[in-house]
C-alpha cells in the first residue's frame, strides 16, 4: 500500500524537512521507512505504521517506551562521555503532543531519530560480536532495574508464560483441528517429557525467589546495534519491553546469537549451540548485571536458553497441529521444520549444560 509519508511525517515536530522516504529494514510486524531530510546536518528519521492487529493497545505501548526511554536517557546524561542521540531510541513528538497519531484511513504511526553509523547483524559470526551484544542487553537491563512508577503495560499477555503456552498445545492436540497430531507424535512426546521442567522459573517467581523486571522480550541480534566499531551502542524494538524475568531476555539472546544454524534449519544435523558464543554473550551481560541480579537469578541463567528455545518450539509446534494461523509461512511443513529445528537446539543445549552451568558459576 502506498502512503503519503511527507505528509505523515509533517503531522509530527521533527527538525528537518521530508526529502525522501524508503522501505527500511527487515521487520515483519511494522512497517517501516527511513525518512532523509533536506538538510546538511539535519537527523534522518524511522517512520512506521503500526501493527494494532498484534499490539492492540496502541497508546499502552507508546506510553511504556516514552517512560523506558526517558529513563535511558536520564541514566544516560549521568554517565561521562555518552552520545545520548545515539545509546538511546527517541520519540518525536506529534504535533498535538503525543507520541504517535492516525492518519484519515485510521493507521497508527510513531517516528524516531535515526540512528547514524551503526552496523546491524542477523547473525553472529565472533565471540567479540556475542560479548557486545550480552553487554548491550545486560546493560539495558540494568539501566531500567530502578525505573520509577508502577508496572509497564503488557503489551502481548503471557507472552514467554509456559505454563499458559502448554495449555494451548494440549487444547491444539485434542481439538486436532487439521487432523495433523498422529504425523507430529515424536515431536509431541519431545515436548511432553520436558514439560515440567521448563515451569522451573515460573515456580521460582511465584515463590518469590527471583523477581519480575522490565525486560525487552525479544533479544534477537538484530535487534542490539553496534558503532562503527563494532561495540554495543543501542537496543532497539522496544514494543514488548513489559515485566518479565531476566531469563526470557538472556535465553532468547542465546537461542538465535548462539546457534550454528537457521531458525528453520532443515538439516538437523548443523544444528548445534556454540558453547564459545555462550561463554562470550554471558561475559558481556554479566559485566553489566552482576550487581543488579539476585543469586537465584544467576544460578538459573544457564536453563534459560533451554527454557525459551522450548518455548519456542512449542508455539511452533502448536501453530502446525492448528493449521498454521500465527506465523507465516513459505511452504506447507515450514512451522514443523521451524519446531524440529527449535527441539534439536534444546537437545544441543542439553548436552552442553553441564559446561553452561560451570561457566555461569565461574563468571559470577
């Protein structure tokens, strides 16, 4: 669809005026364009029409990143020598004061200052590039331990809960609304063995033992920027920072930083956590935490990759018996694929947890 991003991007308070706007990046829930402004020195801007299928609460959202990032911000004027612009998203304002508007067919948009210089990577390819990015994640955790105010809104409900996840995929099996359970009976039974073991976090905040934090709840790579030299900069994709445990962020980062393979990898076989990635991304999110995170906290950081990876191939999993509605997909056995490929990363990690365990205890 096309969409008249001049006169979208005067309805907001930038400093600059429209040049051009392109499709930008490789998101798939917003669209997004890189707005280039006339001017010689002037910022360039991240325009994007919301997706308020998925995020139904626009404004909730808008006002969970305006707190987060303020927040960033004021940490960040403390410390000596920080590029503000930079080390942090900012929201420009429309012109009626909030954060985001409707154009006239109804469309949710927000604009940010683009962020110069920085290098974005789908995949990691040194233990330099995963120490960065744990120290980028680690970071933004700590920054955010001592926000003020209440609770951020939840922006998608239960989003990492298990618990609420294996409801669904049992729901899935009985209903078996595209008659597919007795060719995925293996992978049902992988999943069901594991089942208890993965509510070992909820356990432990229901008992009190680790608390519930702010946390960005989609730590893929691409979402950490590095500067031109490759260090952390800034996280980015704040739509699902919401209460959460800590273990969701680092196990998330672990699961896509730290594969060998694709998410959908099809060939089992090249599937395999990299224990090296592991040790450098714990590194650096422990350089940043240790002062912040309880001991059942840290004790728990090695499951944590094996929880989410689970969790993700449960959701895989119960998409294919329910006849694929959630992800999209390019063929007809994609979210099989995508659920065999997340079980053999959890049986990987499996056989390696011993070494994980071990280098959390000596890091902390």
């Amino acid at each position: 669809m096309d969409y008249n991003l001049k006169d979208i991007f005067e309805c907001f308070l930038a400093d600059g005026t429209f040049l051009n706007g392109e499709p930008y990046g490789s998101g798939h829930i917003h669209d997004t364009f890189r707005i280039e402004t006339a001017e010689k020195g002037k910022d360039d801007y991240i325009l994007q029409r919301l997706n308020n299928k998925i995020f139904k609460n626009i404004p909730e959202l808008q006002h969970n990143i305006e707190r987060v990032t303020v927040h960033l911000r004021n940490k960040l004027k403390n410390i000596r020598g920080s590029d503000i612009k930079r080390e942090c998203l900012r929201l420009i304002p429309s012109r009626d004061g909030k954060t985001w508007i409707n154009d006239n067919d109804g469309n949710f948009w927000r604009m940010y200052i683009f962020i110069s210089n920085h290098h974005s990577y789908n995949v990691v390819d040194s233990p330099g590039k995963a120490f960065e990015g744990g120290k980028a994640i680690g970071r933004f955790q700590a920054m955010l331990s001592d926000m003020p105010g209440g609770p951020l809104f939840e922006t998608i409900p239960w989003f990492h809960d298990i618990e609420k996840r294996l409801q669904t995929f049992n729901i899935k099996i009985i209903e078996n609304p595209v008659g597919r359970v007795e060719t995925v009976a293996k992978e049902i039974d992988q999943i069901l063995d594991r089942a208890e073991e993965m509510k070992i976090i909820l356990r432990l905040g229901k008992e009190g033992k680790i608390p519930l934090r702010i946390t960005h709840n989609d730590t893929k790579f691409n979402n950490i920027l590095l500067d031109e030299n490759d260090k952390a900069l800034c996280v980015i994709d704040l739509d699902t920072v919401m209460p959460g445990y800590v273990h969701y962020d680092f196990g998330d980062a672990i699961r896509t930083a730290a594969n060998t393979a694709s998410e959908d990898e099809k060939d089992l076989s090249k599937i395999k956590m990299s224990i090296n990635l592991f040790k450098a991304y714990s590194e650096g999110y422990l350089s940043e935490t240790g002062n912040t995170l309880n001991d059942v906290e840290k004790e728990f950081l090695a499951f944590a990759p094996r929880l989410i990876t689970y969790t993700i191939a449960v959701r895989f999993l119960t998409d294919f018996i329910d006849g694929d509605h959630y992800f999209k997909i390019h063929h007809e056995f994609h979210n099989l694929q995508r659920a065999r490929a997340q079980l053999r990363l959890v049986m990987s990690m499996e056989e390696q947890y011993e070494d994980m365990k071990s280098i959390i205890r000596k890091l902390t």
